[in-house]
C-alpha cells in the first residue's frame, strides 16, 4: 500500500495537530508555544530521549529501534510562521494578528510529529531516528544556530533529510533533483553618495537619485553579459531610499536587493563584481557608492547516494510516475542548506495541490498532504535503519 494502514488511520488526530499550529503561529526563535507543544507530542509517544532549547527553541527528539544498535538518521520540520496576515478564511485561520503559516511549516511540524508518533509505536528498525524541530527557517538561518549547538555530534546524526510542501504540484506526487536543489541567498546594500541641492538648480548637485537609476540598469548587464546562461544568477534591487521632498535633490540615495546562484564560483563572482559596477557607475556620475555585501543561505544541494534514495522512497509511496527525479533548480533558499553542508542528505518537495502559492496571505496547508508525508518519513526510517 503507498500509504500505511496506520497512518491513513492517524490523518484526522494529525490534522487537528495541524490546525492548532496554524493558529497559533510564532516569528523565527519565538516559537516557545510551538517548541512545548512538540516537545509534549514526543513525550507522550515514548520517544527515548526529548531535548528542547537546542539552536534556542529547537526541540530534538530521539527514538531507537526495537532490534538493536546502529546509525542515527535525522529528519527535519521547521515550525516558525511568517509575518503576514492571513485571508485564507478557513475556520483555523490565524488567530494571531499580523501572523501565519504561510509557508506550511505547520504541516511540515505535523507530518513529523505523526511519523515520531508512528516510529515511537512500531520501532521496526534497527539504530535510532532523530526527529529534528527547528526554529527560525525564514531568516533566521535556525538550522545553523541547531548545529552551532553541537546537534549532529550530541546525537550522533550520520543522515539527515527535510521536506517541503510545493504548491502546484498535485498531492502525492514528490520532486527532487541531485546537486543544487534551491538558491544561495545573499543581500546588499548600496549607498549612492551624492551632493543634494535644490531641484531647479541640479547643476549644483551630483544627484545620488540619477547616479542610482543607472547603478540599477548597470546590474543587470552582470546577469545578461557576464555569466553564463547555464549558471542561473538573479539579481534583484527591491527597495530604493532618498529624499524628502519633491523638490529637493537629496546628498544620498541607498538600495537595497538580494542576489541568488546556484554555484560556489558564481556567488564569488556576483559579489565580486556587483561592487565594482556599483562603484564605477556612481564615480562616471560624480558620485560614489559604498557596497554592504551579506551572505545569507548557502546552496541547497543534495548529495548523490541520499537523493537517489530519497527518490527510491518516494517511489514506492509515488510511484516512478508520481516523482519527478531531475525537478529544475528553484531559485528561493532553504536553511537546510546548512544541515547538508554538515552531513549528507537530501530535501524533497511534496505536492501540496491546488492552492495559493507559498507566503500568500491566502495560503493554507492541504490536509490531504500529511499520509503522504508521514509515509515518506516512516517509510525512509524502516528502510534506511532495516534490521
């Protein structure tokens, strides 16, 4: 069956588990009401070890097989929400103003809760699963702050492995890729520095406003000159700063953006080279530009055995029609990344149906989702740990 008996069983306590999250939402490492909720789950499934505080509000919980010693596997959800209000109008809406689940956290929390509650129950494998609750995913880099607090070496992690709700792609159906799977996520700052003057007068000014819409049209002569087509790199100015008053010519102008890759080599280049189109076109306008370049998020990038394990799993929950094992390369970012840089692994999307996209204020996590996912944890568990 691709979907255990158990867990089909297990779909309507583990949505109610769902929705309850989905109302209570919680910012980065303020998730302290959905820490103890996890933290009490764990301890009423039995699991042989519940260590919350981990990476400040992370909760890890540790169960071993019933047929003796061997590796430990991790499996990861994040739990934290984003900072918008929600208008899905569902009766678990958000009951927290100016804060959702947008991003289906609350599933990914809910999905790993019921394969702990399953594992807890059967123990049909052999060494012990790691089920790893991790704060502040949405900018918070939470995972980093989990292994800065010596996670994977505390619990003796060889594997670990996440997961990812998809929108648009139907329920059941799974997506994955080995290599670079989601983006590398750096920002930038740049000050345009100019000298201001009264806008009937501009000949007296060096104007920040023009030096800076020329320093936005010269970036992107880095994406479509300088890189290879091959190597995705996006660079996008979000937000530009300067003035007060419509007449008025300001002494400065500041931008701000982000900038995404796939590759180690074009990460060093976008930085390398966004600094030097930005100071040498503020300086051809008499200007100058002082570049803040911060790396955020590394690549995700799967490795090779895990992911085509990863693919196996799914399969048999799936079927080979039902996973798409080479998924083009998405440029958002995933802190997972750094779980990946410390130990091999892989990350999987799981199809979420026909719903609002990810951080929509009309976004909802399907229900219909959670079997699937729990199967897939279960399922990698028994197979991964088989005695």
């Amino acid at each position: 069956m691709p979907i255990l008996n158990r867990v089909a069983e297990m779909q309507e306590e583990v949505a109610g588990w769902r929705r309850h999250l989905h109302e209570t939402p919680e910012l980065l490492y303020d998730v302290f009401e959905t820490s103890t909720f996890v933290a009490r789950k764990l301890k009423e499934f039995g699991c042989d070890t519940v260590e919350s505080g981990l990476g400040k509000t992370g909760v890890v919980g540790i169960i071993k097989g019933r047929h003796g010693d061997g590796p430990t596997i991790g499996f990861r959800a994040d739990m934290d929400a984003l900072p918008i209000t929600e208008t899905s109008g569902k009766p678990w809406t958000s009951k927290v103003p100016g804060k959702a689940h947008s991003c289906g956290h609350d599933g990914h929390t809910a999905m790993l809760l019921g394969a702990a509650q399953y594992l807890a129950e059967t123990r049909n494998f052999k060494g012990s699963v790691a089920v790893i609750f991790q704060p502040a995913e949405e900018g918070g880099a939470g995972a980093l702050a989990m292994l800065d607090d010596g996670m994977m070496d505390k619990f003796g992690i060889k594997e670990v492995y996440g997961m990812h709700n998809a929108p648009g792609m139907p329920v059941g159906n799974f997506a994955i890729r080995k290599g670079s799977l989601m983006a590398a996520a750096d920002s930038f700052e740049i000050e345009i520095i100019g000298n201001g003057s009264h806008a009937a007068a501009p000949h007296l000014s060096i104007d920040p406003v023009l030096a800076s819409a020329h320093v936005i049209i010269a970036l992107q002569s880095i994406v479509s000159r300088e890189v290879d087509p091959l190597k995705s790199l996006v660079i996008s100015v979000t937000t530009t700063h300067g003035g007060t008053a419509h007449n008025v010519i300001p002494g400065s102008v500041t931008l701000t953006g982000t900038v995404r890759t796939l590759l180690p080599e074009t990460r060093d280049f976008a930085e390398k080279r966004l600094t030097e189109v930005a100071q040498a076109t503020a300086i051809a306008h008499g200007a100058k530009a002082e570049v803040n370049y911060h790396r955020g998020y590394p690549v995700t990038f799967n490795h090779d055995n895990e992911t085509e394990f990863a693919i196996g799993i799914a399969s048999s929950i799936a079927g080979a029609a039902g996973v798409e094992a080479n998924t083009p390369p998405r440029m958002g970012a995933e802190d997972f990344s750094y779980m990946l840089e410390s130990r091999p692994g892989a990350f999987i999307f799981i199809g979420n149906g026909d719903t609002a996209g990810l951080h929509h204020p009309s976004y909802d996590f399907n229900d219909d989702v959670l079997p699937y996912g729990i199967s897939y944890w279960v399922k990698m568990a028994e197979t991964a740990l088989a005695a």
